[in-house]
C-alpha cells in the first residue's frame, strides 16, 4: 500500500514531527509513553526521515507531555463515565485508542477538513469516534455538544499556535455551552516565541508559535476557571525517563528560565 500523500499548513505541519517521536519513543528500550499506534500510522504517510530527526532531543518531552494528558483523561473519565471529551486539534494522535473509554462516554474528535480526512484514511476508529471537520476556532460545530455533560477539553501542541484572541474565543464557547468540566492544555512561556520561531525558520518549518500563557491574564479573562494542576514539561520527563535523560531534564528543571518555558495546566469550571 502506497503512502498516503499529505497536504499540511502552517501548525498542521508539526503532526509529522510528533507522530516521529512517538514512533521513536515506542521503540526506545525504556518508552515513556508507549504509543503502539504511532509506527503503523507513521508509515502510512508520506514524509521525510531525514527531516524529521532534526527534533529527535524533543521525544521525552512530547511524550511526557502525552502521558500526562491520558492520565489526566482517564481520571476524568473515570469520575465522569457519561462525560464527554473534545479532542481539540486532534491530529494524527491515537489517544481515543490508548485511553479506556466507558461505554457511556462521549468522544470528539476536531480538526481541521483536510487533516480529519488523513485520519480517517490512517486510522480505523470505532464506529463511537466522532469526527469534526472544523476549524476549532470555528464557532459553528459548538452546538453539537451536550451542554449537560461534563466535558473534558483537550489542547495538546495547539494553543500556542494560536491567535491570543482565537484562544480566549476558544475558552469562551467552552465556558458558554458546558455547564461543567476541565480544560487541560500545554503552553509556552511568553518569551520562548521569538526564540522558538527563529528556530522553525532555521529548520524551514512552516509555523509560528503566537500566545505565551500569562495565568493571572487567563483567569481574569475567564473568572469560571480554577487552576488545577500546573506542572513544569521538564519534571515530567525527568520522572519519566532513567539514566542521562533523566538526570538531564532534572537539571533542566532546576533552571528559572529553562523550567518555565513548557508547562502543562489543568483547570476546572
């Protein structure tokens, strides 16, 4: 079976680039996240090897950051089994696949209509997957949630590459149509954004990062929300990892600056 051909822009670009680690990761002698999809699907697109390994010291971190999110998401789903959760910005990500999923419970998937489309031609979903071919900043699918459900809403690798006002838009329709529920996302600190995108132009990637997280600005804007959890990038993949990694990302995590550049959140409304 031939490869299938892939037309990705902007951020949509950087699926590659996880579903590379991931594959990298559930091969390592010591995975962190495991991702027994990853290979399968990596293999039915097309893509650059090559290229692809320039982001090879990033695997710990992404998968790290994946792990948590499923266990975030099983938790949930285990205090909620009638919940419902939008996989916002999904990708080419398995986790419906990795995380149980009680029969009660509601699963969205939401990408845009040329990335759902490559999902489904890469993954055989169960038939109680849904799939959105949206924009997530496109205020039209909102209304096919549940209002009364509890809803988890998952942002993995997506905020940054947002507009500020496209991400308060997002968390707006969140608090407006859900009566109740969680938000769990990654976010960048506010001065990785010219650095990290001096070295997305270095490396010839098609995106920019957009929004740096300010918490005191997020909760003010949003006063429904409740912090959670936050928790440093760098001590998760220091926790997950063994030998020079881990002694690594520990020592990443004792620096300021370095230890607030990726950070995981969790709150609740």
């Amino acid at each position: 079976m031939s490869p299938e051909s892939v037309d990705l822009r902007g951020s949509e670009t950087t699926m590659l680039i996880t579903l590379y680690l991931r594959e990298r990761d559930a091969r390592s002698a010591h995975p962190v996240l495991g991702d027994r999809f990853a290979g399968e699907v990596l293999a039915r697109v097309q893509h650059d090897p090559g290229a692809l390994r320039w982001f090879s010291s990033d695997t710990a971190t992404i998968c790290a950051r994946a792990r948590r999110l499923d266990e975030w998401t099983v938790a949930f789903l285990g205090e909620h089994p009638d919940g419902q959760v939008l996989h916002l910005g999904c990708g080419l990500d398995s986790r419906p696949l990795r995380v149980a999923r009680p029969p009660g419970s509601r699963w969205i998937d939401v990408d845009v209509p040329r990335v759902a489309d490559l999902r489904r031609r890469v993954y055989d979903l169960p038939d109680d997957i849904e799939t959105v071919s949206a924009s997530v900043t496109d205020p039209g699918w909102w209304e096919r949630l549940d209002a009364d459900r509890p809803t988890l809403a998952l942002a993995e690798g997506l905020f940054m590459y947002l507009a500020p006002p496209d991400v308060h838009a997002v968390l707006d329709r969140l608090l407006t149509r859900c009566a109740s529920g969680q938000v769990a996302f990654d976010a960048v600190a506010g001065w990785t954004l010219p650095v990290s995108n001096a070295a997305f132009r270095l490396m010839g990637v098609d995106t920019r990062f957009a929004w740096g997280f300010d918490g005191a600005e997020l909760t003010a804007r949003h006063p429904r929300l409740r912090e959670r959890d936050d928790v440093t990038v760098s001590e998760l993949a220091s926790t997950d990892t063994v030998g020079l990694r881990h002694r690594l990302y520990r020592g990443f995590d004792a620096v300021p600056v370095l230890r607030e550049a990726m950070r995981l959140h969790r709150y609740t409304f």
